[in-house]
C-alpha cells in the first residue's frame, strides 16, 4: 500500500483516528491518512459518503468529535482556519459578489498586510497564467463560469496555501469544458508543485487527476492507492464494484476441493484456483466467494469453446460496443471491440481468464487473490 | 389555462393578440385600484388647504373652493389666528418642537435597534448564540398589547426619571422595534450563502471582517428596507409617546392629537401636520430607493 511517491516525501498532513458525528450520525469513521508534499490526492466515493466533511474538518470549517489533524507537523485540530494557511475552492466558487475580480484576488493578500505594490504584482502575476487579465475589473457576478472557477482557483492560490482543498470544483461545468478544465487543472498543479486535495464523485476525474486515490465509502477510508492499484488490486467488493464503467461482473462462485485440486465452481464450470489456494483456504471459503471480472476482460472466443451466452443488449460506442449477456439467469457485461459485429439475440461463446479476475470472500466482502494462475 | 396557453410562444403556438377589451378593462382595473389607495392621500392634501367652512361641507368637492395657507401658518404660529378656525384653536405651542423631538428620538431609536437587530441576527445565524429559540425570545416583546407594558414601564420610568425625555422614548422604541429588525435582517443574512463567508474566513479574516467585509455590503438592501420599516414604525407610534411624554418630549403623532377643541376636530390643522409629517417618510424612502429594489426581491444572493 505504500505510496508510488516513495517514501522519501515529506508526510504534509496527518489525520489520526479523525472521527465526526452529527447528532448521533457518523459522517466520518476514524480515519487515518497521511497526505505528502507535492501530491494531487483526490477522495472519491458516492455523495454522502463523508468525503467533504472530511475536507472542512481539514480546513478548520467544522471540528472533528474525535482524533487529531497535523499541518507541517502542528497539531492544528483546534487551531482556527484563519490561521490554517490552507486554500480551499467551493463547489459554486463562492466568489464575493459585491467585489471585483481583482478586489477579490486582493482580499487575503490585503489580510497579510502586503503593500498595495506587491499586491498588484503578484495580482497580474497570476492573472496572466489564468487568463483573467481582461477582467480584473469586473464584478464578479457577471462572469461566466469558466472564468468564476479560475477566479476561485487564483484567489486560493495567492495566499500561498501550505495546501489547496478543492471540493467538486468542476461539478457545474458543462461536459466537453470540463475535461479541457481538467486538464488545466492538472497542468497547474505540475507547474505550481502544490498539494492538492480534490473531491469528487466522478471516478474519471479522479482516475485521470490524481497521483493517490482514496476511496471512501459510509464515512470509511475503504483503500487509498494509485490509480492502477486501485483499478487493478481493489481490497474489497465496494472499491471492485465502484472503480471501473461499466462495473465489474461479480459472480457468486462455489469452492471445491477434489483430489488435491482447489476449484470455484460456478454453473456447472470449473476454474483451477490451485495457484492462490493458500489464501483462499484462509478465507473460509466455505461460506462463499465471490468472483470478479471486469467487462473489458471478458473475451470473445470461438464456437464451442467457453462459455455460451445470449447477447440480450449491444450498445455500441463506436471503437467498442458493451454487451449484456445473458448465461442463463446471470446477466454478464462485456467491453468488446466494435469490429467483433455482435448482433442482439445471437448466442456468442466468451472466456473468463482467471489471469485477470479477482476472488473476494462473500462473507466479508475482502480481496482474497488477485489475477490468478 | 386558456389565457396562459395562449400566451406561451412555441412553435406550434401563435400568440394571439389581445383584444381592445381586454386592454380597456386592464386599465380600469389599474386605475380603480390606485384611485381607491391614493384617495385618502388626496383627500388629506385637499382638506389642508382648504378653510374652516368647507371641512364638513356637504356635498364635498375634491379642489378646496377657496384655497389657503392658513392651515399650515397656524401650525408655525400657532398666536396668529385667523378667521374661525384660529379663534377654537387651543394649541399654544408651535410644531416645531415636537418636530426636534421626533428627529431626535426617531433616527436614533431605528439607528440602534437596526444595529443592534443586524448584529444579534448574524450572532443568532451565523453562530446559534442563545440557542434556536432566542429570535423567539426576542420576539416575546411583540405578543402581547402595547398597553400591557405600560404600566410597570410608567414605574420604572418614573423611579429612573426617564419620563418626558428624549432618551426613555428612545430606549422604548429601539426595544419594541428590535424584534422586527433582527427577524427582517435575519432573513437577509440566512439568504447570504455560507460558503461565501467560509471562503473569506480560509483566506484569513476574522469575523468581524468578515461581517464587514463580506456579510454587510451583500445584505445592504435588506438594511435599507429594515431600516425605512423601522423608521415609519417608530415616526408614527402614538400610545408610548402620549404616556411617556407630558409637554418636553412630544413627538409629532402626540402633537397631531392635540389638535381637537371643545367644540370639534380641527380637519385642517390636522391634515396639513399629516401632510408635514409624512414628508421625512417619502423624503428616506426616495433617498435609499436604489437599495430598496434589492432589499424587497428578497434572495436575490441566491447563487
């Protein structure tokens, strides 16, 4: 699980057993993370699954019940957000209406105490990287969008934040705009070498933005990893069943031991698991498996071999087409090449290889094994 | 529904024009019900001009017969009688004085319940100081009858030798208004999106910067328009001013009540002081208009 950063980063910020309850409700279960410099981290996970609770609890805009929040190695879980030094970007930007742009971008500087100089200076500075110099006098009411987030974004930025929190800051975007703003995004955070933490519940997003994702779920961390690690070693049913579109196919599977020989069993078909049985003896398999297989790694094969199915849907998407088939009341997706001419009603053969699949145990939902043989 | 489908521009629709009856009983409609609410204005104007003899006159006539000034002399001089009207008059004293009175007690009374309304509203929204049933609380001293505080008022009053001055009106005005100014202004605040004041705080603020920095110009046409309620409010209050003041302190509702002789009402007198009166009304209301129009389309923040 250690980061792909290495460990020769600095730990930026720390939460240890972070806890928050509203009323008796927990929105945010003990959690512990370390975030390190220089890193675009992004929380992931279903709306209301804590990830924004976690973000104002890091800022100072609420006060975890329980746990502790270290800045640069300061306990800061009291310490008041005006003296956090932390950047934050809404959702809706929460620009000052009544302002200027520019008055807007003065306003923490002002706070500092700079001269009226510097201000100007390091103003038109980042004005100029984030193309706002054309409206510096404008109100910011009468900004589009676009311009409302570079706004938002530079005004967090201009105080220096020892780390910029953004919280679904592309969510009013229009699609098309918003990837081209992701990529801004992402650029700016390479040039400016900052700490980002980004929330979202868009798993695209946070697939192609962030070096770490951590995905959360009922106020639970359920894995933080890379991207990759995420997509291809997911610890438990929620993150498999999360991480991926169209979701991974999970099938209910059976575990046999004969002569020696460990197999799941599903249907009447059987799949060697001999190489992992170590761990899936472990597991107590006897109360059920899961097995897992995303819908880009179901394979076509020839008449006869595999497994025959009923495409019920195609669903083409031009370079590739996503099928649902049907292998008798099991409904099983498929990512296959739009080439492949798969017409709906036919009965096509796939394969399911256990190179890339993954084995989680029924009862508590936990990885067993990942891609085996 | 007809109407309304026909008035919907689609493609398929074609707006049909309005007929010449309907714009005439549009119009009439307008017309009848601003003759009905400017009536009584007009008919307070009309009666200041005119002379003793043609305030009861039967049939009456809208243009006074013989128009005149006196009405509005014998405010100022009150010694200077003239014809009828003048020789009934018991008034002694000039409005003048009681005109002082209210421009003092007034402003002042709606500056600090207005202040002290804003802030208590931002300390109950923002910060739930008192609990959520404080603005209830508050708004305790605007159940009960008027005249149900009179009394243990007049005690306190008397032993603190607050009655007849200017300063025991003003404490009672801006503590019976203060309710309406932090209920009004509170739904101002609550229509300021919290995430502005937050980012503001993230930038480094502290709160009172952020009250006024941030809070206080979004919520200014909200103060407008609680203000002009509050000032109307406090010009006009006539059964506090009456007990608490004797001969000093009058204020104008108390003076306008003077002017009834043994014999009958003085109409005249008594309509040109209501004339005069409402002058400072119209005068504030003109002066903060350009934040009126945001301060009465409530939530216009909403973002």
């Amino acid at each position: 699980m250690e980061n792909k950063l290495g460990p020769e980063r600095n730990v930026l910020l720390s939460l240890k057993g972070v806890h928050k309850e509203f009323n008796g409700f927990v929105a945010v279960n003990r959690i512990d993370l370390d975030v390190y410099e220089g890193e675009f981290l992004c929380f992931l996970g279903p709306s209301g699954c804590g990830k924004t609770t976690t973000l104002r609890m890091i800022a100072g805009l609420e006060t975890p019940t329980d746990g502790e929040i270290y800045l640069k190695g300061q306990r800061i879980t009291h310490m008041p957000p005006q003296q956090r030094n932390i950047g934050f970007v809404f959702q809706n930007y929460a620009l000052f209406w009544h302002m200027t742009v520019y008055d807007n971008l003065a306003f923490g500087l002002r706070i500092r105490r700079l001269s009226p100089k510097e201000i100007d200076r390091r103003i038109r500075e980042v004005a100029e990287r984030f193309e706002l110099t054309d409206v510096l006098r404008k109100k910011a009411t009468y900004l589009d969008l676009s311009s409302m987030q570079r706004v938002a974004l530079a005004r967090a930025i201009l105080i220096e934040p020892y780390l910029l929190l953004l919280d679904e800051p592309l969510n009013n975007i229009r699609p098309g705009l918003r990837e081209l703003m992701r990529a801004d995004l992402k650029r700016m955070q390479r040039d400016l070498g900052c700490t980002m933490i980004y929330v979202t519940h868009d798993q695209e997003e946070a697939m192609t933005l962030g070096d770490r994702i951590l995905v959360m779920n009922e106020g639970r961390v359920e894995q933080i990893g890379s991207p990759l690690e995420i997509y291809q070693q997911p610890v438990n049913l929620f993150v498999a069943g999360f991480i991926g579109r169209p979701p991974m196919n999970l099938i209910p599977v059976q575990y046999e031991v004969t002569a020696e020989q460990a197999w799941v069993v599903w249907k009447g078909y059987r799949w060697s698991v001999n190489s992992v049985k170590e761990q899936v003896e472990k597991s107590k398999p006897e109360r059920g498996l899961v097995l897992g297989i995303r819908p880009e790694h179901v394979r076509l094969s020839p008449e006869g071999l595999g497994i025959p199915a009923l495409v019920e849907v195609v669903q083409p998407l031009g370079r590739k087409d996503i099928l649902v088939l049907k292998i008798e009341d099991t409904l099983l997706q498929a990512v296959v090449y739009g080439g492949a001419k798969v017409r709906e009603g036919a009965i096509i053969w796939v394969e399911v290889p256990l190179r890339d699949a993954h084995l989680f145990s029924a009862d508590t939902g936990r990885a067993v094994a990942h891609g085996i043989g | 529904m007809k109407m309304l489908g026909s008035r919907r521009v689609g493609a398929s629709q074609v707006v049909r024009p309005k007929s010449t009856i309907f714009w005439i009983l549009r119009w009439a409609a307008i017309l009848a019900t601003l003759a009905f609410f400017s009536f009584p204005t007009v008919w307070l104007l009309s009666i200041s001009f005119k002379p003793p003899i043609e305030w009861m006159a039967f049939p009456p006539t809208l243009v006074p017969r013989n128009p005149t000034f006196d009405n509005y002399v014998v405010l100022f001089r009150p010694e200077l009688p003239k014809g009828t009207a003048g020789a009934m008059l018991r008034v002694t004293e000039p409005v003048t004085k009681s005109f002082v009175n209210s421009f003092i007690i007034v402003p002042v009374a709606t500056f600090i319940s207005v202040v002290c309304g804003f802030l208590a509203a931002y300390a109950v929204t923002r910060f739930r100081v008192g609990g959520a049933f404080m603005p209830f609380f508050v708004l305790t001293t605007r159940m009960f009858p008027p005249a149900a505080f009179a009394v243990p008022l007049l005690l306190y009053y008397r032993w603190l030798r607050l009655i007849d001055t200017p300063i025991g009106l003003i404490v009672i005005y801006a503590g019976f208004t203060l309710a309406f100014s932090l209920w009004m202004t509170k739904g101002f605040i609550e229509g300021v999106p919290r995430h502005v004041e937050e980012a503001a705080i993230l930038d480094g603020a502290s709160p009172w910067r952020v009250l006024f920095t941030i809070t206080l110009p979004l919520v200014k046409g909200g103060l407008a328009a609680t203000t002009l309620f509050v000032f109307i409010l406090n010009w006009t209050e006539f059964l506090y001013a009456l007990i608490f003041t004797s001969t000093r302190s009058i204020t104008v509702p108390v003076q306008l009540s003077h002017y009834v002789g043994a014999v009958g009402r003085f109409y005249g007198p008594q309509a040109a002081l209501g004339v005069v009166a409402s002058i400072p009304v119209v005068a504030l209301g003109y002066m903060i208009q350009k934040y009126l129009v945001t301060g009465f389309s409530f939530g216009l923040l909403k973002r």
